[in-house]
C-alpha cells in the first residue's frame, strides 16, 4: 500500500467501517466479517459484477448496485439485508434456477453445489416463474472433463482463471442474454482444443455441476476449493 | 384429549422415496400416529380421496391429466397441502423429460430401448401431458417441503408443527436435492 492511498470512513449495516479508497464494499465487508452472498466473485479471479447476488442499498441511491463493483465513497450509508433486497436475491435466484436444467438429485455436484447451498442461504423454497427446460448440450469430448452446460450460470469464473491464472483463454463466452453459452477455442468441442492445458483450474472454480471431472457421478464431485487461494497466494510470495 | 387431525398422503408422478422417507420417521410414527388418522395413502387401503382431510402429503410432479384431475381434486379436500418432496416442488426428475416431444420420449421408452417392441400403449392408461409440472403450476400449495427425498427429520418436523398450529418454517432446514 502505498502512502498516498487515502482512507474512507463508511456504515455497512449500521458499523463504522474503515476503508481504502480503491477498495469496493464487497471486500471491505469481507474484511469485516460482513457476509454478502454472492455467485460470480471469487478471490483471485477479477471482479465480473455478473450474478447480482451481491446487490447492496446505498442511502441516497434508489437503485440497488453490486457491491463487488461499488468502490467506497466517504460517508456512505451501505445496507447488506433489507427485505427489499432479500426479496430480489430470492427473484434472482429462482430466475437462474428457471432458466436452465438444474435437477439437484441426479448432478454430480449435489451436496457441494454453490446454487444449491444458496438456495438455502436465501431461503428459496420453490420457483415462482415458469421453468424453461431449454434443450442444452453436454459436451463430453474431453478426455478428463465435461461441460454441461444445463447446470451452467454463466458466472464466467472458468473463463477467468483460464484467462488470469493459467494464461490459456481456452474458455470463452458466446453470444448474450439468455443465449450465453461457454465455449472452448472458437466454439469446437473442448476434446479438439489446441490451447487447453488440462489443469482443471476451471472444474474446481466452478460453482455448480456445469464442469465436473469425467466418471464423476451423483454427488462424486466435490471442488478443490483451496485451489486458487493457495495458487494466489504461492504466486505473491514469488513477486 | 384433542380430537385428532387427518393426513392424506399421496404420490403422482413420482418413485415413493418420499413415501419411504415417511416411513423413515421411524419410532416417531407412534407419535404421528397419535396427532394424525391416516385416511388416504398408498400405506392405507381406501380407494376414494375423502372429503376435509387437514393435511394432505403430495408426493409427485404432475405429468398427466389424470394427475390433474387429482391433484384438483385433493387441493379442494385439503385444508394443508404440502408440495413433498423435490418432484412436487420443481418437478425434478420427471421434469427431464420436458425439453423432449411427447412422441419422442415414448419412441424412446418403448420402441429403441425396447428391442422387437413396436407398441406404444395408449388404452386404458393416462395421457401424459406435454411436460411435468410442479405441483404450484396447478394449486396453491401451502408448504413446500422440498429434498429428493425429504429427511425423515423434517418430515416429521413439518407434520409436528402443522399439528400445534404453526407454519413450519422449512426455507433454512430443507435442500434441495
């Protein structure tokens, strides 16, 4: 830190926090022991701002705004869990869940999946919209792993720690909205990549079922969560 | 003592795990039984769902127009309709079924699986509607006890606090899958 970095006071849930002015309230609440929930952030990868479960309120401000891509301002009035919010999280939540395949009894990630502790989390007991059930190919032609895009929520974690981490950019999104799908290479099945490295890195980011490792079946795949901490922090200590 | 309550339970387009999971309660079933008369159940032998059941446990996704038909039929029979289990609650597993065409799903359960097989049954039994549905698609449902199946733990939790006169409170308990 360098000493021409300034430090901003602000109240997350009625507590006066410190902060440094390059910091967003999503890490300043971490530091404090603040919890927000979120999908698409993860430590080590760059903020995408992505999955909105992260919305916050700001006194003065009548939208909600993502708490990983807010910076800290002096003064500011945060608000982590209004009922206001905890209702749109809720609508979000249902959302991601209505719009692709997401059966928890048969995936391979049930009991380890990060969509379906938060259901739990904010307190989703059933989906209000109407399901989609869109037709959505698996592809299975890796030799270690498996793409399914059913259980993807287009968090885009994989795309960044192949990109940031292990340098390949392998992973890479497509089109947008409701059509958002990843893609290996220019869009060719993942077994014909010429730029994957097979590290894996992208199975065990992932948050859900939508990457797992070839044989794994009904509730087999756990994520090597300690994964990217332990690359971060090995990768510090070298600089 | 107080007059006891009446459970139904039922399954529609579902594999009765959630049925075993009933079961699962174990020695508390002496308890259940002491809160609740069992009046309709695939466990008990009445063939017609009756009249002012108190609460009613539906297993199942609705996937054809006879389940339509009884699940109509319970919701106006029930005071407490508990959506049971994942198949009830998002349709689940059934629900698999539903990015596929009617005519394909039957091709495939019984004409390429099925070697020799060149009948597809349509006498006598129910029409499958073009998807499976959760239960809410079609009643109001007034718990959802959700799991595939269900922990014997919240089942009996559910039914215990629906008997005292409170709403379980299930959102913080319960999983899905």
């Amino acid at each position: 830190m360098s000493s021409s970095v300034k430090i901003k006071t602000l109240t997350i849930d009625e507590r006066q926090v410190g902060a440094r002015e390059d910091q967003t309230i999503l890490d300043v609440a971490r530091e404090n022991g603040i919890k927000i929930p979120t999908l698409c952030s993860l430590k080590g990868l760059s903020a995408y701002g992505g999955c909105r479960m992260c919305i916050v309120e700001i006194a003065g401000t009548p939208k909600l705004l993502p708490s990983c891509m807010t910076t800290v301002e002096e003064g500011m009035v945060v608000t982590t869990n209004s009922d206001r919010i905890k209702k749109y999280r809720r609508s979000l939540l249902e959302l991601y869940f209505s719009e692709r395949n997401h059966v928890c009894s048969v995936c391979a990630t049930n009991g380890y999946c990060e969509l379906q502790s938060m259901a739990q989390e904010v307190e989703m007991t059933h989906v209000h919209f109407p399901y989609m059930y869109p037709q959505l190919d698996i592809d299975a032609t890796h030799e270690r792993f498996i793409l399914d895009h059913n259980r993807c929520i287009s968090c885009t974690r994989c795309v960044r720690v192949c990109d940031e981490i292990e340098g390949a950019h392998t992973l890479d999104i497509k089109d947008r909205g409701i059509d958002i799908r990843v893609i290996t290479d220019l869009d060719h099945p993942w077994g014909e990549s010429e730029t994957c490295t097979q590290c894996g890195k992208c199975v065990h980011v992932c948050p859900t079922g939508a990457l797992i490792e070839r044989g794994k079946s009904v509730g087999e795949m756990s994520k090597r969560k300690q994964l990217l901490p332990y690359l971060t922090k090995m990768r510090e200590a070298h600089e | 003592m107080n007059k006891k309550l009446t459970l139904a339970t039922l399954w529609l387009d579902g594999c009765s795990g959630c049925h075993m999971s009933l079961v699962d309660v174990d020695e508390r079933l002496i308890d259940v039984a002491g809160i609740y008369d069992i009046v309709f159940s695939p466990l008990v032998d009445v063939k017609e769902f009756p009249e002012n059941v108190d609460v009613t446990l539906l297993e199942g996704a609705i996937s054809t127009d006879e389940d339509v038909e009884m699940v109509k039929r319970v919701r106006k029979s029930t005071k407490t309709l508990i959506a049971f289990g994942d198949c009830a609650v998002t349709a689940n597993v059934p629900s698999m079924r539903n990015q596929f065409k009617v005519e394909d799903v039957f091709k495939r359960g019984y004409l390429e699986t099925t070697p020799g097989n060149d009948i597809i049954p349509s006498v006598n039994i129910p029409k499958l509607l073009e998807k499976a549905y959760p239960v809410h698609n079609f009643v109001h449902v007034d718990v959802f006890l959700h799991g595939c199946p269900p922990s014997a733990d919240n089942i009996f939790y559910t039914l215990v606090e629906i008997a005292e006169g409170r709403t379980p409170e299930l959102s913080k308990r319960a999983r899905f899958g």
